[in-house]
C-alpha cells in the first residue's frame, strides 16, 4: 500500500463553476514533495486543504477539517481509463492523493491510515460529486455516471500532522467495528437514503453536518430502511 503521487491545484479562471471569482482549483497535478499536510480549520472559514499550496476555492462546500485530504485509488481510474478510452493521469479527478495497494471504497469512516513517517489520517466521508466535477472532467452526464458506479474517493481529516512524498507507504492503524464503509456512506447520501440512519454508527468520524442531515432524515422518516 502506497502513495502513488501527491496531486496539488491552482485557481483557474473556467466556465463550469459557481464559485466567488469563477475559479476552481480542481484540476490537480502530481509535485515531487515532500508536501506538509496539516488541519486547515472550518470549511467556511479555514484555509481549504490540508495541503500546502494545494487551492481550494469554493470554501461554502469543500475543504475544512473533514474534507483535508482526497484521496483515490490509481485501482478505481484504471477501470475509469478503461471506460473512457482515455489516459486519467493523478490527479484528474481533484484527489490530492492518488493511491496503490489500498482499498479507498471499502474504507470505513473512522479508519486511521499511517502515511510515511508521520501523517495520520482518518477516514471521513465520500466525495458527493458535483457540476465544477462535470466540467474539469469534461464528460457528459457525469454527475449521474459517477454516482452509479459508487467508486467515490475518501475523505480524509488529519490527526498528526507531517509531510509527505510520493512512494511513501500507507499503513492501516485502526480500522473501527461498524459496517459504514466509504461506499455505504456514498449510498446513503445519494441513491439510497433510507440508509442514512445507520451511518450513526459511525460516531464522531462522520462530520456534524452529516449528522444534522441524518437528525433531519430521521424525524421526516424515522430510522427504518424503507424510507426513501
């Protein structure tokens, strides 16, 4: 299990975007390292990843402690690859970390990886995809097809802060006792609602506004599987 590359991005003036400024900084590339990652702070109003240099751009909806590191597998955009007839290089899908070795769908939240010397990161939710997704990606209905597919990417918030290079090793720490896995949880905020009471189980490593959203489902619906 390692870190293929580590992928950073620059505001870019684009078209498909509803962000302040019309910039996004989602298309990503790979550096050399070493690239300190730390906890950036609120979403709203913290510095956007937990990447040095990395931008992000549209703070009302990405960046913030839970949101500090993406990461997704270089397993998941061969088979992408494959579908699209064409090269995805790291960093293509907005992930600051392109993975090998590493099962990034079936991560559950609450998951602690060690990467390189000192990083520890944990899992914390699935990438929901979104129009400024779309564009960089530059396919059509891809919201739709990526949803389908259920190959999210993590979320990941930091514990210890370090750097990191590519080729370091990933280490699995911790690897909590429930079934919410980055899949389930990507189910249960997109396609299949009626599975959202049970990311409870989860606890403190799925975000507050996850739970304020389940708290709201749950007083529509109630906690049973076949609400929609």
């Amino acid at each position: 299990m390692q870190l293929i590359s580590v992928n950073l991005g620059r505001a870019t003036a684009v078209d498909y975007t509803d962000a302040e400024g019309g910039v996004t900084g989602h298309g990503k590339r790979p550096v050399p390292g070493p690239v300190r990652v730390f906890a950036p702070g609120p979403m709203a109003t913290g510095l956007g990843s937990g990447l040095e240099g990395d931008a992000v751009c549209d703070r009302r909806y990405h960046g913030g402690d839970h949101q500090a590191v993406y990461a997704y597998a270089r397993e998941d955009l061969d088979l992408w690859e494959a579908a699209l007839g064409r090269e995805l290089p790291g960093g293509i899908f907005g992930e600051n970390f392109t993975t090998s070795g590493i099962d990034v769908t079936g991560a559950l939240l609450g998951e602690r990886w060690r990467v390189g010397a000192d990083l520890v990161l944990e899992v914390a939710s699935a990438r929901v995809p979104c129009r400024t997704f779309q564009g960089a990606v530059g396919e059509s209905s891809w919201v739709k097809r990526f949803t389908q597919e259920r190959r999210p990417g993590a979320y990941l918030r930091v514990i210890e802060e370090g750097s990191v290079s590519p080729g370091d090793p990933i280490e699995i720490i911790h690897r909590p006792d429930h079934e919410v896995t980055v899949e389930f949880w990507f189910r249960a905020f997109t396609t299949e609602r009626g599975l959202m009471p049970r990311t409870l189980a989860a606890g403190e490593a799925m975000d507050p506004e996850s739970h304020d959203q389940v708290r709201a489902y749950m007083e529509k619906y109630g906690a049973g599987d076949g609400a929609p």
